[in-house]
C-alpha cells in the first residue's frame, strides 16, 4: 500500500503502482481524507489516519508492505501501531518519522513553519498550499520547466492540521517489532540537506535498510521506474 | 557566463562551454583580472570583480545566467548585486556563497588559511600556489596520474588578497530576487565533507535549486561533458 | 594486499582479487589470526597484528598498497606504521582509522558495544557475532534475501578483544608519510549515517583521496567488480 504525501492524491502514485504491479505484486493507492475532491480541508490528523485504517480494514489487507512519501509516513505509522501483526515492513520514501506525540510541525524547519501558517492566513478555508517556486526549486528539482507546471496543477490544497496535531502511538517506530527501510533520494532538499529527511529522521527507526537513489522529493513524477525498483528493493523481505 | 575558480583561467573551461554551445547557448568564459598572462598578483577582490563587471557592460549582458567555480562565486554574487536586472540566475558550481563581508578565507578551513599563507610567504610575489599532492588528492581525485599532471601545468599562481579581501554587497544572496542554483560534485573534497560546500554553504542562498553529480571539484577536467549537463539542468529555467 | 573485516576471511575477498588480478596487479588476501578455521577466539589485537605483519614479512612486499576493509583499517594502520618504507599507500574501504591508543570500541556507537558485549556474554568462548537482522538490514542491504544468507553462513566468529584492545601506533595516521585514501560506499550504514564512516573517521587521514561508489559495507558479496574498480582508482597511484 503506497500512502503519498501532502498536496498528492493516490492517483499521482499510479505510475509507480503500474511499475511494481508489473513485477507481480498487488498494490493499493489510497487517498488520505482531506485530499479528497470535496474533502473538508478544517480535518486533522487524527481523522485522516482513520480513513487510512479504515481502508486497510475494508480491504482486508495481510502481510502488507506499508510505503508512505512524505507526510504519508505518519500515516503509515499509524497504521503499523494499530495492526502490528498484519504489516510485514513499513518503508518510508523521504517521508516524516513520528515518535509519540509528535506533528509534522515539530520535524520541519521554522522556515516551513511560516511559510505554511502564512499560505493558510491567506487562504482562509484551513488548508495551506506551496508557492510555485518552493515547488519548482526545492521539491522537483531535477524535471524541466513544463513537467513542474504540468504536475503543480495536479495538488490539491492540504489540510493545515493534518500537520500540526500530534500523533497518538503505543509504540515509538523504533520500538516497533515490524521490519522498516528508508528510501532516500540524494536530490531531495524539501527539506534542506542541512536540517535533512536522512539520516536525521531515518534513524528515529532504529535497525532499518537504507535504499538511496538519485533524484527530488517528487520522483513519483521525474523517475516512478526508479522509485518502484528502489521501493520493492526496501521491501523485499 | 561562466567564471573560473582560484588558480584557473577562462581558458580551462573552454570544454564545458562547447558542450554548452552546442545545445544552442551563447557562452562567455572570460579570465578574471590576477589570472591572465602578465596580470599583477598583488590584486584583491573588488579590482578581480571589477574587472568582470567591465566584461559584463561592454558585452551587454542580458537576461543572464551566471555560473561560478569555487572563487568564481564571489565574483557572480557580486555581479548580479550590482547587475540584478540583467542576471536571470546565479548558478554555484562548488563555489563560494558570499554574505557582504565575508571573504573566501571566511569560508575555508584553518589548514587552508595556513597552507595559502605558507604559499605567500615563500613566493613573495602576492601569489599562492597550491601543492601537487593537494591538487592530486583533494582537487582532483577522479583522473589518472598523467591527467593530474598535464593540468596542473595549465594553473597559473593565484593573488592572496583576491582570498583575504572582504566582499561589500547591497543585498545578500538570500535576499537577492534572482534564482538560484547549486552544483555540487558528490567527491568534491577541496572543502572537506566535514566542512563541505554542500550544504554548509549553499544553505546561505535561502530558496535554491540543487543539481548534484558525481565528480571532483575539477569536473571541468575529468568530466566536461556530465558538468555541462548539470550546469544547464541548473539553469534551464 | 587486502586485509579483510571482522567476521570475515581472506577468502570472501577473492571475487575482488579476481578483478584486480585481471587487471595486472599481484593482490595478497591474507586472513588475519583469530579469523582462520581453528583459531582461538581469545586473541586480541597486537596478536591479529602481529599475524600479518608477519605475512608482510615473509612475502617480502615492497611497494605495496594497503587496503583494509572496516576492522582491516586497524591491521593496515599497524603495518604502515611498522613498515613505513614498503607501503606506498593506505585504501581505507569504510575502514576504521585509528589514532594512537584507539580501539574499534573506541569508533562504534553506543548501540555497537551493547550489541557486541551482549552476543560475547551469550557465547561464552571470547567472541562476537552480528544477528542476521543487523547483517541483513544495516551490513548489507543492497542484496536480496538468499544472498544475505548465504554470505551470512560465511561468517566466522570474531574475537572480542581485536574490537576492545587499544592500538599502538609510533605515529598517526594523518602524520605518515605514506599516501592515503578513502573508499566509501554511499549506502554503507553498518555505521549509521549520523555516526558515519565517512567523513567522521576519513578525516583522520589529513590529507587523502577521496573515492565513493554505491552500495553497502559488503560490496565485496554486492559488487565485487565496481569495488575493485574503486580500489584501483583509489591506488593508482
């Protein structure tokens, strides 16, 4: 189950479903409540990770590699928390690693801080977007100028506080009995390289695999081909 | 426009500009002042960019993208401090990010402090040179011996004060409207990585476009033509 | 001549060899006391020296270029200390790099001592091994399952005190005159990136040449062919 990131839907992950589905492997794409068409953007953090739970339950879902991108990586966690026995490994692509009690708030720097708490003054309606040249410069790097546009007009607005309310855990991830691995894009400074996704997040994890490859935090659109490899390398076992 | 580093000449990236040209660019590689034949050594910072400001007017530069080397960051920053309107992006190729009065020997380590004093002090011409063994192990550790050697020939003594002199800015680059890129070679240890360029000095840009690659610091010798790439990838919007 | 890591033999380097053989080059891969089928575990690290400088000693080596993979940085650090007029360089292959009166315990993490403390109480006879968790998540990651375990069964028990006992070195290091080098795997996290072989231990060597490529601490099973390759580059010269 790929659980994608902020301002995505799961429908931006389906070149990178094609891919690992061509290998044999049956993947679910989910959209996380509040990226929804129609979603209320006022919802928290707490109600998105039920949609989440809510689905892994419907679909019945065993022995499940759990991937999460971004802010999907507190979903993930979250789901691991809840079903411990169902979830085989948990694989965080450049993605947010939560202790108990922690928001994405407490890993970012107080630069995105103010930029988020900013862009949702603005708006008005609870959710915050990202300025086009944040998006271009520090998020997909490494595409041309048209890809950027083409794939900006694909996000939606996200909801402030799936951001800034505190996750609830029995068990920090490092505790965790369930295996985990890292995939880390050497290209990725959504987070700046000095204040960096890893090893500074990663190694909340404790024992995890490692998995680099070359490219931004957007590689579901520069290079889904070489995310899915680098994906099913995390969790093949 | 690209501007060489300490110890080079414009010449030197004549390998990079063709494959720069031949995607249909229009390339300048001019030779800053204290490094062309016959040039004074006991020149500092504001007379090296001076110089370089001169080239910009009389070339009429327009819409300008500027790329850097090492000691060619200084210069660029401050050319598009004093030329805002007509640089379009400032490209730092392993280059120095100067605030306003900060020198490169604010940026360097201490050993370099003493090895570039050292230098000084037994030329006595206001010159430094560096030691093969220091070109060889720490500048270009990705070529042969023999290729070592042969450009180590083509360096020419660089003048101290063009290192110690204090950068006066209006704007730092952080501030500065124009975009930005750095380029950083992933073996590049003429800055050590427990001091390295990236990302301890490219942090200093604020909102920047990271394009990395594998080399050394003298990509422009062992691999033009991969640095080339990079440097339009980092300038292509 | 490589000098293999703890847990390992000679042997595993042979794929290695191999490659360096073809390209010209005589390669010793001696297996250091403690290592071999029937050695005592009890030994520490003077012992483990001492067997391969007596090798150095009977295959009358000149010119030779050292090349020591993790606790082998100890043993080549020692041989070029004692033979400083045969070793033309040092090739730390995410080696350890010790200092006078340093041990491997002295380098590790927190978490590596109890770890190996724990298995040594366990196993009662003098030595240390790594579960396959570790070996499998953090030693090699870039393989799949069945060649974890198949390296895995290779292993061989390893003697505690080599890890604990201090060295003794007549000079450091960063003072030999000898060259050196660094080979680094970019995905190597048997010591975790935030505790990193490279650069917190390469910086040791003052001066040295720089070589990454991709891949795990056990590229020796992952990529015999690109490490040899790597330490040629890191040896030519």
């Amino acid at each position: 189950m790929l659980v994608h990131g902020a301002w995505h839907t799961g429908k931006e992950l389906e070149s990178v479903a094609t891919s690992i589905r061509a290998a044999g492997h049956i993947v679910h794409a989910p959209t996380v409540k509040g990226n929804r068409p129609g979603d209320s953007k006022s919802i928290g953090l707490t109600e998105a990770i039920e949609s989440i739970i809510d689905y892994f339950t419907q679909q019945e879902l065993e022995d499940a590699v759990l991937v999460g991108h971004s802010y999907g990586g507190m979903i993930i966690t979250a789901v691991a928390d809840r079903f411990p026995r169902s979830v085989r490994r948990l694989v965080y692509w450049n993605a947010f690693v939560p202790n108990d009690g922690e928001s994405v708030y407490d890993m970012v720097t107080p630069q995105h801080v103010a930029l988020f708490d900013a862009s949702a003054a603005e708006r008005g309606d609870g959710s915050v977007m990202l300025p086009f040249d944040v998006w271009r410069e520090a998020l997909i790097n490494d595409v041309d100028l048209e890809i950027a546009r083409r794939t900006y007009e694909l996000l939606n607005p996200h909801p402030l506080k799936t951001l800034t309310e505190k996750i609830a855990l029995r068990v920090n991830p490092a505790e965790m009995a369930v295996a985990k691995s890292y995939v880390n894009g050497t290209e990725d400074i959504s987070l700046p390289h000095h204040y960096p996704w890893h090893p500074r997040l990663s190694q909340k994890l404790g024992l995890f695999r490692l998995i680099q490859i070359s490219g931004s935090h957007e590689l579901c659109f520069s290079n889904p081909v070489l995310l899915a490899r680098a994906i099913m390398d995390a969790g093949r076992d």
